[in-house]
C-alpha cells in the first residue's frame, strides 16, 4: 500500500492535494459531489477586511489550454467568514486552510490574529492576487515589504503561515527567500500569471477589468520551473500549484521540489478532479513499485555540462 | 490509502455523464438540435437549466435543455453556433459521445400558477419549449410567444405549434403574426385575455427584449421570470466567474447589489431582482 502522507513542515496532510483558493469555494457546493475528507485539504476563498463584490464582468476569457479570470476578490469578509463558513470547513475531515488577501500589513495582521484561535489549519497569505488595483501583488513583487509583512503576521499568530507568491516578478527566488527569512513555514507556488485577450472586432479587451490571471495547463511548465528554481534556494517546503490536471502532473511537482500541491483550474473543467488525480497518484506509485510519496520531494537530478 | 475501487468510496455523486449523440438536427442557419441518450440527466432535468458540455476547446460550454423524454431517457439540447466549440458541437454524428455536467442551475418556478405565459426571443425558445412541454405534463394552462428578426430565421416554429398552447409568432420584419418585438407581442395578448391573477411570464431571450417583458410584467403586476447568460467556466458556482448584476429581494438586505453566480443562483431570476 503506498504511503500518501506528506508533511508540509509542521503540518501532516494525509494526501498532497489541496484544493486552492478561489476554485473551491468553502466546499459546499463540492461536498454534493464527494467526501471532501478525501482531500488533503482545502484553501478558503481569498478572505478580505470586509466584503468585496469583485470586479464586473465578463471575468473569464478562454486560453489555449487554459483561462483567464478577473474575479477580484469577491468574497463575504472576514467577519461573514467566521461566522457563516469556517464552521463548515472545520467540519469536513480535512484541513482547512484560511487564505487572506489585504491592501496593507494591518489588513493581513488583523485577520491573522482572528483567525490564530479559531479551527483553520494553516494560514495561506495571498500576496499574489493580480485582479486587485492596489495591495497584494504589490507587496507580492518587492521583497522587503513582504519580509516586513510576513514578519508582523508572524508575531500575532503561531498558526502555520503559508506565503503564496506570486510569479509576476523579476525572481521568485528573491521572494521565497524573504518569506522563508521572515518567518513563513512553507511557501505557495505559483498564483496566476498576469495575461491579456483581446476582442479585436471590437478593439477592446474580452475581460472587463482589461486584464486577468492566466490559470490551466499553459501555465504548468512556468510552475514548475519556478518550484524547482525555489527548492533550491531555500529550505521550507513548497506548495506547488499551476495546471495540474493528472496524477502524473502531480508528480512532476514532487519531483521539481513541492511536498503538497494544489488543484484549481481542473476542478473547473472536472468537478470530481480531486478524488480522481489522488487515485491517479497512488496507482501511479504502486506500478512503479515506490512506497511513499515523500521519497520523491525534490528528486529532481539537473543535467551538466 | 486509495486503490483503484476506493474512490467509488468517495464520490457521493458524479455530476459528469457520457452521453451519445442519438440525433444531431439542424434548424435554422446557426441553430441545431442535438438529442443525446443520458437517462439520468433526463429524470433530473428542470426547465431552466443547462448542462456544460466538453467541446475541443479549454472549457466546457453552457447548453440550455429544450426537452426531454424520461421515458426513452433522451435529452434535446438547442444550440446556437457562435464560435470555434458551438461549431464543433455542430458537427457531432450519432454515436458521438459527450461529457455532460449537469443538470445544472437554478430553473423556472412553475408551481404556484395557473397560466404561464413564455416570451422568447431569438435562441431563447430553447429553454421555454421545456416549459411547455411541463405545462402539459403539469396540467398548466400556458401560451407562447415566440420573436424573431423574421420568418427565414424562425425556429421551432412547428414544434411550438405542436405544444398544445396557444403560440403568437412575431418577428421585425412583420412575415408572421404580429410585426415588432417579443414585448409588443405580449402586449398585444395580455391586451385579449381575461384576467388572471395566478399568472406568470417566463421569459429568455436578448437582454433588451427581456426587460421589455419584465418592464410590461411589472406595469402589469404579473410575477415575471428571466432567465440570464453569462460567460462561465465551473457551472456549479465554485469560480465565481459568471457573476451577473442583481438586487437582493431578502428582507434584511432589500435592495442590495449583489453579484450573483448566473450557474447556480441564476440562470433564472425574478425579473425585479435583476439590474439591467
């Protein structure tokens, strides 16, 4: 019987899919479909200070092999959160991850320290969001404001923090670096990369907010790279996340260096994808006669000269 | 740990079937029907809802149910080809199989009334064929309305004459019964009939016909439902990506703007709950 368990630094999840933010919402609507304690865990929709409508529509255009989206944080607040959906997730026989999204430091600060007694596994910081006009991404792309973020959030929480990072920068590795240094327990990669499409008809942008994050399997090769550059750069685990769509994909994460990884576009296109790929996974490793999954974090062997 | 037979374990329900293609019809220039054999999908279906059916391209794509036959287990789909997927769709032989997610959304509220009167517009005599075919099947007395730009671009023009309702046709050009609009087509009716205090309009079709109808409902005071379109991606409400511009009808939150999923919430609405 394969060994599905990983850790991801303090935290032991039983499989390494999670479901990521904003494609799952709070699991209600995905616990019609299956037993959501299947999972590894899931990532809240991103939370905010106070409640957000998010942006107008149209919010989706298609890619080849992927989609953009410019949802823009639509999400009940931290208050409407606590009260109306942690409860549920709590629940639901995996881990819940709180995944929080601010415009400045006493955003995160506030929401962590609410959440730092409350029933959430772990704390995913979104420091990545591109369909925001000010905030996240920002502090996401300049290494010494997110030191400084992660560092406060640090102090008003023991809670595992996950710091997830966006890929619309110079160097990732920068960024990972800061988060490790500042006090982050593990480091999310990647969020959405910032892309554009065009209506050429009617020479306007198909997305209403003009651009979006481009999300799917086109992105795959992108995080992957990324995870692989990190893993070698620092020493928490890494969350890996973009395009994943099978359990073979699941391993090339492993592989490139992620002790857990997320699951977002394919819940979209497939409601039972979880379930699915974590099935995937273990046949996977049983035909090739590995007996834990974690044996493989970071195997990954560069060719030389 | 999974193997290969746990995973049964826990899913609780598949929303996703592979339905074959039984019959692919073409209707008019841009518009086919495509019947498919999914049994289960024929039980559950309600006027209203959709199903988000895989094409060759990333995203599944929303089809709006016209029909079904429990009996024989057939689903009808009514499609309009606006695009590289829709084209495709088009093509399907009998045989073909497709990956259907649903039924899904939130569809017409028939009960409650004893007549239903559908406005159509366009493609959106889809979905409202469905309603007929449960008016009878409920023993509701319903009429149609039926608009188009003119005769030549007419669909389901004999199966709604075959629904066992009183049908208006009306179309821009003046080649059928009355010459304008869906709306003024309903006026012109709603001008003939007694009154009827338990009466609905169901309506779906152009944005700017639909409020028409719902404008003339409201004038009226007849309950009215709409029946919205957004792009989509998940069509079960987790993605928030088909939001669409309504008003809260609840009590404690009268009036307040809210983005409603067009999947789940919607696609139909009460017509006093939607901002045009």
């Amino acid at each position: 019987m394969v060994n599905m368990a990983v850790q991801v630094a303090d935290l032991t999840l039983k499989n390494p899919l999670l479901a990521a933010s904003g494609t799952f919402a709070f699991g209600r609507e995905m616990a019609c479909f299956y037993d959501l304690a299947a999972l590894g865990g899931i990532c809240s929709k991103g939370i905010t200070p106070n409640p957000r409508l998010g942006n107008d529509s149209p919010r989706v255009a298609e890619t080849a092999s992927g989609m953009l989206n410019s949802v823009g944080l639509q999400n009940p607040g931290i208050d409407a959160f606590i009260r109306d959906e942690l409860p549920f997730m709590a629940q639901s026989g995996t881990r819940t991850i709180a995944n929080i999204a601010g415009t400045s430091i006493e955003d995160y600060t506030m929401m962590a320290s609410r959440l730092d007694k409350l029933p959430v596994d772990a704390i995913e910081l979104n420091l990545s969001c591109p369909n925001v006009s000010t905030g996240c991404m920002l502090i996401g792309s300049d290494a010494s404001q997110l030191g400084l973020l992660i560092r406060e959030v640090r102090q008003v929480t023991a809670k595992p923090l996950w710091a997830k990072l966006t890929p619309n920068v110079t160097s990732i590795s920068e960024m990972a670096v800061a988060a490790e240094d500042a006090g982050a327990d593990a480091v999310v990669l990647i969020n959405t990369l910032l892309g554009l499409a065009v209506d050429w008809k009617s020479r306007r942008p198909v997305l209403r907010n003009n651009t979006g994050g481009l999300s799917g399997p086109a992105i795959k090769p992108v995080a992957l790279r990324m995870v692989s550059e990190v893993f070698q750069s620092i020493s928490i685990p890494i969350v890996g996340v973009g395009g994943i769509m099978t359990g073979e994909d699941v391993l090339e994460f492993v592989v490139a260096g992620a002790s857990a990884v997320q699951i977002g576009t394919a819940t979209l296109i497939s409601p039972c994808a979880g379930p699915e790929i974590i099935r995937q996974v273990a046949a996977l490793l049983g035909e090739a006669g590995i007996e834990s999954l974690s044996e493989l974090t970071g195997s990954l062997e560069y060719w030389t000269r | 740990m999974p193997d290969d037979n746990s995973i049964n374990d826990v899913i609780l329900h598949d929303p996703v079937c592979l339905a074959p293609v039984v019959e692919n019809k073409q209707l008019g220039s841009q518009t086919f029907q495509l019947t498919v054999a999914a049994s289960a999908l024929a039980d559950a279906a309600q006027p209203g809802q959709f199903v988000n059916v895989t094409v060759n391209q990333f995203l599944r794509r929303p089809i709006g149910i016209m029909a079904v036959d429990r009996d024989q287990g057939l689903v009808r789909l009514g499609v309009r080809i606006q695009g590289k997927g829709s084209l495709w769709l088009s093509q399907r032989r009998p045989g073909d199989q497709l990956s259907l997610l649903g039924p899904l959304g939130h569809g017409f509220t028939l009960d409650g009334y004893e007549q239903i009167i559908t406005v159509g517009g366009g493609t959106g005599v889809f979905p409202l064929y469905f309603v007929q075919q449960i008016c009878r099947e409920k023993g509701i007395d319903s009429l149609a309305v039926c608009g188009y730009r003119s005769q030549s671009e007419s669909i389901l023009t004999e199966e709604y004459e075959a629904a066992g309702c009183q049908v208006l046709f009306a179309s821009d050009e003046g080649d059928m019964d009355v010459k304008g609009h869906a709306a003024l087509a309903l006026a012109q009716l709603l001008r003939q009939l007694p009154p009827q205090p338990r009466r609905a309009i169901l309506t779906c079709g152009p944005k700017p016909m639909m409020q028409a109808v719902a404008q003339l409902a409201a004038s009226e005071k007849i309950d009215c439902q709409v029946s919205l379109e957004e792009r989509m991606a998940c069509g079960i409400g987790v993605c928030l990506v088909c939001a669409c511009k309504t008003k809260s009808l609840a009590a404690q939150k009268q009036g307040q703007l809210i983005h409603a999923r067009c999947c789940v919430d919607g696609p139909v609405f009460q017509a006093g709950e939607v901002i045009w």
